[in-house]
C-alpha cells in the first residue's frame, strides 16, 4: 500500500486516477478497506479532515445512481444503515419536496458523463476527499460514459481517486465487441462498439498508475482464520495450513473468496462431527482436503451436479475403463490436479456431500452415520470384499488372501447379504481380468447366474428397491461402486438378479397388501403418498401391483368404513396413481382388481341410503370409471 499512501498525501499533488486490477476475488476490495481504515486513522492523528467516499458501480445503468449515491453518503443521516435500506422511499420525497430529480428519467444534461452533484459544497478542499469506484467491469453503463463520468472528478475537480476493476474483463469485453462488429452496423451500434473500446484510449488520459492485486494466499488463509468460529475446525485448519494453500494453487482459481467459502463449508460440516471423529486425525484431514477441493471446484463451475457422483468411480475402475488411452473423466482430472487428495476415499458419502455443495443443507444424523460407516472407522477386521476392493492400496500377500477369502465365500454361498453378493460378482470378474483366478469371464457369469438361482431356492434373495442402487450409471453398494459394474458381463449378472428380485416382491405382495390395507385404514392420507408419486414420502408402490394382491370385498369394505372425508381421499389416490397410464404397463395387473372394486361399490350402492348411494355412484363415476376396461377388452387381454 505503499503508492496507495504516497498518492493520497494531501501535500501531492496528480492529475489522474490510479487503478488497482487483479482477478476477482483477489482482495482488491479488501485491500482499499484496509487502506481507507488507515487513512482515517493518519488522518486523525494528524487532525485533519478526510472524507473518504466508496462507491460500488456494480449493476448502475446511469451516471445519476452514481450522483445519488455520492449525495447519499455526504449526508450523515442518509449515510446511516436505517436509512441506507429506505433510500429510495428518501429519493422519493426529495423529489416531490424539492423537486430534484435523483431517477435520471428526466432529460436534463446534454452530457451524461458530467456529473451534477457538485462536491464542492461538501468538501472544503479536493485533498480533503478520496473517491472510490469499485466494480468498474460490472457496471451496466458504457465504459465511456463512466470513464468520462469520473474523468470530470479528476481533471477539473483535481479530486484524488481510485478505480478498483477486474482489468482482464474489461479488454475481453473490448475485444468481444471488437469481433462482433460487423459491416451491417447501424450508427447506435457503431456508437456502442465505439463506447465499449473506449477503455483503451480513455485510460491512457485517465490513470495514471496502474497497480496489480497479487493474491498473499498465505496472508489471507491466516486472516480467514479469525473467521473460523468452531474450536475442533479452527484447530484443525492450524495444521492444515500448507495443504490448504496447496489446494488453493493447485486450483488455479487466483480468486481468495472461494477459498474463504470452501472453508466456511468445511466449518458447517465440522458441527456434525462427533468426539470420536475428531480423534481420528487421518480421517479428518481426508475429510478436510476433499471438502475444500469440491467445494473450490463446485463453486468455480467446474463440477456440475450432473457430473458430481461420477466422483465416486474408484481408480481401479477409472483405469479398467480408460485402459491405454489418458483418463478425461472429471474424476480423473480432480486427481491428476489434486494428487494429495483422493476425493473416492472421503469418510462422508459424496452424495451428502453434493447435498450440500448444490442445496445448501446437512443431515447431521445421516452425516454422522456415513462417516461411521467409512473405511476409517469400520472394524479392523475388515470383510475380504473391502479388501480386494482397496486393491491399490493393499499389499499382494492381502490382496491374494482376500482373493481365497472370496472364493470360499463364493463357493459356500456365504454371503452377509445381498449387497456383499453383488460385490464379490464384480470383483470376481476383475479377478479373471488381472488373471488373478484362471476362469474366463463368461464362466464367471454362469458361475454368478448358478448362485443366485442357488440363493433363489433358499430363500436368501432379499426384497428391495433397486433404484436405491443405482446411481451414475452404475451399481453402488454400501456407497462403494460395485467393481466392472459398468461392463456388459455384470449387466448380464445383474438382469438375473433384478428378475429374481421381481419374483420375490410378487411372492411377498400379499403380505405387503394387507399391510397396506390397515395402513388405509387408519391414514388414508399415507396410503395416497404409499401408491401415488408425490413430494412428502417414498412411493414405494407407485408402480408396483400391490393393489391387485388385495381382495377387493375386503378393499371396499375397508374404504366404506371410512368417514366420507377419508373416502374421497382413497378415491383420489387411485385417480391419481392411473391417470398416469401405468395402468397400460406395470400396473396391468390392477385392471381387473379394478374393475372387481368398482362392480362391488356399485353393488352396495344400490342398498344404501339417498345420500350414500348419490357419493359413490359419484365417486366411481369421476374417480374411476375412466379407468375401467370394457368386457370386449377384457376378451382381447384375454386372447393376447
């Protein structure tokens, strides 16, 4: 800051403005703050005035914002937060009252950039005053009309000033309207494309001195420090000091403000951190890195959401997919940029970590257990399938031994459950990919196919949702992806066991039904967001024929017993879960379930009441008749 004082000495005199550049987030901004606080205090010391005035460009679409704002500041009651919030309800007052007009709807100059506020009546000398614009390139006017604008400050007023702008914008602006011109041109165009190059022919009669913000990461790591308010995070980052800065570089970013949100996210997450966390610092400083490099990443625009569980691909998977050619994937460029980081191995799930890099939010229970589950704190006594899954990080003799433990498990049908089954099918295909076991991949497949029918009869394939499994393309079990699940020979193994699947959630619909049933019973509400898709619950059965699992006398008697209320609401539930057309397609089965329902209410319509019978014959009328299949198509189903 040393020019910054130089220049500023009320005894110099200059004729221009110095210009402070530097990308965005560099500390331009912080450094004039920084600066002004001391000129004020020098100021006092010596007991002379010093009426530093900041004005922000950012989003101005006339020179007369600027004007309101300078008036603005000179005012010490305007100049107040209160009053700062109500000023355009002040600005309309003065204009009726006074007569002034502050919107600049009014033509009154000939010459936009000559400014109308005469600072003068405010300050006794120029020298008293510095003026400030901040956020040059953001400005929405012309840079010829603002250049000129402030040129007026400088030149006539000798008024001592400072531009703060990203300069690297400003010639890119330039030399994009540059390229944009074309020989159709019409004169406003010709005019707009001359104010957008002005920059260049103004600033050489306009500043002076030109001075480039250099980002001091270190500088500003320790000052962001300060700002770290958890005791356990701030502690932490004391270590972590160098690595952070490492990232920092590594991110090429230049730009200090991300670094500073990356690590209030990492500070947000920390709060959901138990004592025992805490007391493993591996898995800490893993967590660390990977939040302060996603988070970088994410709010650079590097990392979009669509791209972000791609992440999750392990390495071995990586190179099996990318075999000779360079790895492009983003998850690829993230470790060749970051190599000390290795965003596959974070102890949180990266899925709660894209919830709350994308939306904001953190369960802190569901945060807790995915960090409890992590290969950090998992039991020493790890299972062979995580072992062989850590394969780049395991020695041979572990490896092999994991390999025999596998096999074992494999052959005795040994499995802790399905998720375990599905990864040993994976890695027993990179098995035979390495040539770690000497059978070919398609005897694998068969060897996979022959277990699951084996588990099938004894009843060990589990009842699930399969959607859960599925994320990017792939198959993630226990939030690890499932090894080659991307390859056709898994697919194959993988179309079994969604068949089999399928199987025993037919099986199991009747017991599901009757469960269903009482849930209607007692909350019509719930059963609606059980069978229709919606925002408040898992549909579970949207597109599942469990309905068709229930008796439909026991259906209708149930619904009966319902208050009129709680009728209408299962009647709507099943117009909304057919109106979608599913009815066509997985819930086929429901047709003639549906049909049954709506011949039984209408036979017991007939022996109720006026008003009973007048409410469902309606309710069928509008709720389900739309639905029902003819006699003739029933005969073509039939025949089909």
């Amino acid at each position: 800051m040393n020019y910054l004082r130089y220049y500023c000495e009320p005894a110099n005199k200059f004729d221009f403005a110095v210009l402070i550049t530097g990308p965005w987030g560099a500390g331009k901004t912080t450094l004039i703050k920084r600066f002004i606080d001391e000129a004020k205090d020098q100021a006092q010391k010596e007991d002379r005035p010093f009426r530093p005035l900041r004005v922000s460009l950012y989003g101005m679409i006339s020179t007369q914002e600027v004007d309101d704002e300078l008036f603005r500041q000179l005012h010490p009651v305007l100049s107040s937060k209160t009053m700062k919030i109500g000023w355009n309800i002040v600005k309309g007052s003065l204009k009726a009252g006074l007569k002034i007009d502050l919107d600049g709807k009014d033509e009154l100059k000939v010459d936009s950039s000559i400014p109308d506020i005469d600072l003068s009546k405010y300050l006794k000398t120029p020298s008293d005053a510095l003026l400030v614009f901040d956020d040059l390139e953001r400005c929405s006017m012309p840079i010829s009309d603002v250049l000129g604008y402030i040129n007026s400050f400088v030149e006539h007023n000798s008024f001592k000033t400072i531009i703060i702008a990203n300069e690297a914008e400003l010639y890119a602006r330039e030399k994009l309207h540059s390229r944009n011109k074309s020989d159709q041109e019409t004169e406003s165009q010709i005019e707009t494309n001359i104010g957008a190059k002005s920059y260049t022919l103004i600033k050489e009669k306009l500043i002076g001195q030109t001075l480039e913000v250099r980002s001091s990461a270190e500088e500003a790591l320790k000052s962001f420090l300060v700002d770290i308010r958890h005791d356990r995070a701030k502690s932490l980052l004391q270590t972590q000091l160098d690595a952070a800065l490492d990232i920092h570089i590594r991110s090429n970013t230049n730009n200090l403000r991300l670094l500073k949100h990356a690590l209030w996210d990492y500070e947000r997450l920390a709060g959901c951190l138990s004592e025992e966390h805490w007391s493993n610092n591996h898995a800490m400083e893993s967590l660390f890195k990977v939040v302060l490099v996603l988070a970088i990443e994410v709010r650079a625009g590097r990392i979009s959401r669509d791209e972000f569980p791609s992440l999750a691909v392990s390495e071995v998977v990586r190179m099996m997919r990318e075999r000779d050619s360079k790895d492009t994937s983003v998850a690829g460029r993230i470790a060749t940029q970051y190599p000390m980081t290795r965003v596959s191995k974070s102890p949180l799930n990266l899925e709660q970590l894209e919830t709350m890099l994308f939306e904001g939010w953190l369960d802190q229970a569901d945060a807790r257990r995915s960090i409890d589950n992590s290969r950090y704190f998992t039991s020493k006594s790890e299972p062979p399938w995580l072992t062989a899954w850590k394969g780049w990080e395991v020695t041979d003799e572990q490896y092999l031994e994991a390999i025999s433990k596998i096999e074992n498990q494999f052959r005795e049908r040994k499995f802790g459950n399905n998720d375990e089954m599905l990864h040993i099918f994976g890695l027993r295909l990179f098995f035979s990919e390495i040539h770690a076991i000497s059978l070919p991949k398609n005897i694998i497949v068969e060897e996979c196919k022959n277990c699951l029918d084996d588990l099938m009869k004894a009843e060990l394939i589990e009842e699930r949702n399969l959607r859960d499994l599925l994320k990017s393309d792939s198959v993630y079990c226990f939030d690890h992806q499932v090894t080659l699940a991307d390859t056709p020979e898994f697919r194959t193994i993988f179309a079994r066991y969604e068949q089999l699947v399928e199987q025993v959630k037919a099986k199991r619909l009747p017991v599901h039904g009757e469960a269903l049933l009482e849930k209607m019973k007692v909350d019509p509400s719930s059963f609606l967001q059980l069978i229709t898709a919606n925002n408040v619950q898992a549909a579970i059965y949207w597109d599942t024929p469990i309905l068709a699992a229930m008796s439909a006398k026991k259906f209708v008697d149930a619904l009966l017993s319902l208050s009129p209320d709680a009728q209408g609401t299962v009647f709507s539930a099943l117009k909304f879960r057919y109106e979608t057309g599913l009815l066509r397609n997985k819930l086929e089965p429901e047709c003639d379930w549906l049909n049954a329902v709506a011949a039984e209410l209408m036979l017991v319509a007939e022996n109720s009441p006026p008003l009973s019978r007048f409410r469902i014959r309606q309710r069928v009328s509008q709720n389900l008749a739309p639905f029902l299949r003819s006699t003739d198509e029933e005969k073509e189903a039939e025949e089909s």
